[in-house]
C-alpha cells in the first residue's frame, strides 16, 4: 500500500505530475498540471494504484464500477477487476453523458463512480445522474487524484489516493508570468475555452 508521497513520486516519475507554467483549460495558470494518462501508460505502475482504490470500497457490496470516457476507461476496468465486477464507461452523445453500447445498470445495484482526477467534479456529477437515472445506487466515488483537497461534495462518500490543492491565477495575476522565466504550455486534450 502506497502513502501520499509514494503516490506523487509515481506521478512525478511517469509525467502524470508536471511542474512548470501552464494554461489550464479553463484559461488560467498554474505550475502544476495534472494528466493521468501518463500514468495509464504503465500497467505495472497504475494497476496497483487503481488495486488501492479498489481496496477503499471493499466492504461496500459493489455490483459495478463506471467511469467517464476517456480518462476514466482504464480505471474502471482494473478497480472493476480488483472488486471482482462489472466494468463501464459513459461517454458523451451530442453532449449528454450517457450509456451507449448496449451497457445497463440494473435498478437498484450498487455501483461505484470513478475518476483519474477531479477538480471541479462536473463529469462525475453528470455520471452520478446516469446512475441515478437507472434505479441504482451510487455507494461512493473513488479517485486517482482529488485536486480539490477534499472540498467537492457529491452526497456520497469521496475517496481519493491522494487529495492535493493546484493553486491557479488568471493571466493578468500570474506570478510565473510575472517572473518570466517558464514559457507557458498548454497541455492536455481539451480546448481552452474563449
């Protein structure tokens, strides 16, 4: 079982952890970027990472584990595995989390919403409604990384492996601007909005 620093160091060392200057999609800055599908790139590193989060949710009677498409595909799988259940994802269609592909949810089962990293908490509330929206119960989140430090409140049981705090800045108030020393990356898959 891994502590805190264990964790980061795993981030930190598989690039899911960065530090420099970035343009976070909301449009603001940071010196920490968070991608976890840098982590996901290594079975050996993330399976028993997603094994510990599994372990968090043992005496909970799981029926099914789902997380959003993409980041959270690969963890619901191996949380799913070391649970021994089913595993799903949601995806978008025309902008609306839902199940496709034929995926169910059978009233009143238990499931298990996971995440690589939340922040705000929108895509798991979206899922949280999908489950919901099936008769089934939602017996807790679980998260890689909670960049919220505990703040988010979804009415279930939150658990994360490791719960951290990336200050950000709007551009006009950012220090490492300011300092001028890193040039500003935007990384990541999602757009910055206008």
């Amino acid at each position: 079982m891994y502590n805190s620093e264990e964790i980061l160091a795993i981030l930190k060392a598989k690039d899911a952890l960065l530090e420099g200057h970035f343009r976070l999609t909301s449009g603001r800055h940071a010196a920490y970027y968070m991608q976890c599908a840098k982590l996901l790139q290594y079975p050996d590193a993330a399976g028993p990472l997603c094994e510990q989060l599994a372990g968090q949710f043992a005496d909970e009677h799981i029926d099914t584990v789902v997380g959003p498409a993409t980041g959270a595909i690969i963890i619901a799988y191996e949380v799913a595995r070391a649970l021994k259940t089913k595993a799903l994802f949601t995806e978008r269609e025309n902008g609306v989390m839902c199940l496709r592909r034929g995926f169910e949810i059978k009233p009143g089962s238990r499931v298990l919403v996971v995440e690589d990293v939340v922040t705000t908490g929108g895509s798991v509330k979206e899922v949280i409604e999908v489950v919901r929206g099936f008769g089934a119960e939602v017996a807790g989140v679980g998260v890689l990384v909670d960049r919220s430090n505990g703040k988010i409140d979804f009415g279930v049981p939150l658990k994360a492996l490791v719960s951290l705090e990336i200050e950000s800045f709007p551009p006009e108030n950012c220090p490492l601007c300011k300092e001028g020393k890193l040039e500003l990356v935007k990384p990541g898959s999602r757009q910055i909005k206008p």
